[in-house]
C-alpha cells in the first residue's frame, strides 16, 4: 500500500526493515514494485529497484509486468527507470500477448513509445490474439504522434492486411498523386481499405514504382 500510494518515506522504511520486496498481492499477485509502477510513483520504483525488487515479476492474473504497467498508463518516468534497470523489454501480458509497447501505442503515450523504441522494443510484434501491431492499434485509435515514432522515415504499408483493413502509409516518401488520394493530413492519412489503395494504384501504374511494398491482397 506505501508503493501504491507513493509514500516513498515509508517505503525506504520498510525495505531498510527487511520487509519482503516482492510479495504479491494474494488476489492477484501484484508486487510493490508493479503497483508503484502502475501509479506513476518514480521515487518508489527507483527505491525499490535500488533494493533488488524483482524487475519482471508479473502479475498473477495476467501476467502483466511493472514495465508494462507503466507503459500503459503513460508513465514515462517509470518506463525509464525500469528499462535502465534491465527490464524484458517486449515481455507481454500472458492473457493476449500485447507489450509494454503496444499498450503504450495503443493510449497514445508518446514518451513510453519513444522510449521503449530507443531501447530496441520489437516495432512489430503483434499481440498473439488477433495479430495487432503496435502500428495497427496506433492508428486505429488515432494517435498520430505515435504513428510518426513507429513509422519514422519508412514507408510502411501493413502487411497480411484483410480486404476491408485499413492501411497505412508515410507521406513523405510517396507522390503528389497518392497524397491527393488519400487526403493526407500534414503527417500521414488512415486510408479507407488496403483493397481500395491497392486497386487505385494498380489503374495508376505510373506510380506503381513509388510502392514497391505494395502487395494484392486478392491476387498476391
């Protein structure tokens, strides 16, 4: 509870009275580590971690680790505390698969995002129930600033994408013609389906060059 709350005086108290670092929580096994973590308490994780606390302890109802909680809530203090202290970077949450960051893709905490792209997270690992990237889940909510981090200078068009998927691409790279097309905004443009991006390049073909990447989902 002194984690939870952040009280950082009391818990230095108690790790100097040999309190266990890492007993969890009987109901779902959260660590004083993980609920610091979760809560945004920077000088309680930092306390702990200085005190051994098991770094990728998760949660016994799902798995998910102090790293992931952070992210998830945006703490960006707390996500780079964890990973100097050598945090499992692309560690996921047992119950779907997703990572530390794709929950932080996914709310649109463009400092975890960032953060956790400098210390090498996997920009492509989807989460193992239905295969969303942390692109897909940027996009699809509407994050912009971490659809910018995630596609850096790339052009990227999502692959293995369903007909009625939507897809996207940087616009910096592409030409005037797709640009127009797709009604891009001044970084980047969700575009209405793969299907209809790759059947309005396919009856443009003098454009065909600027997608190299492209792929039919009908006809591959």
């Amino acid at each position: 509870q002194a984690a939870q709350n952040g009280h950082e005086g009391c818990v230095n108290a108690l790790i100097q009275a040999n309190a266990s670092i890492d007993q969890g929580r009987t109901s779902d096994g959260s660590t004083p580590l993980l609920v610091a973590a979760q809560k945004g308490h920077e000088g309680c994780v930092n306390a702990l971690i200085q005190a051994n606390a098991s770094i990728d302890q998760g949660r016994i109802s799902d798995g998910s680790t102090p790293l992931f909680q952070a992210a998830q809530n945006g703490h960006e203090g707390c996500v780079n505390a964890l990973i100097q202290a050598n945090a499992s970077i692309d560690q996921g949450r047992i119950s779907d698969g997703s990572t530390p960051l794709f929950q932080a893709a996914q709310n649109g905490h463009e400092g975890c995002v960032n953060a956790l792209i400098q210390a090498n997270a996997s920009i492509d690992q989807g989460r193992t129930s239905d295969g969303s990237t942390p692109l897909f889940v940027a996009a699809q909510n509407g994050h912009e600033g971490c659809v910018q981090i995630l596609l850096g200078e790339k052009i990227t068009i999502s692959k293995d994408l369903e007909d009625s998927d939507i897809c996207l691409i940087s616009h910096k790279k592409l030409s005037d013609d797709i640009n127009d097309l797709c009604c891009f905004n001044e970084h980047f443009q969700i575009i209405y389906s793969f299907k209809s991006l790759f059947e309005w390049i396919n009856r443009n073909t003098h454009i065909i060059d600027k997608v190299p990447h492209v792929k039919n989902p009908i006809n591959p």
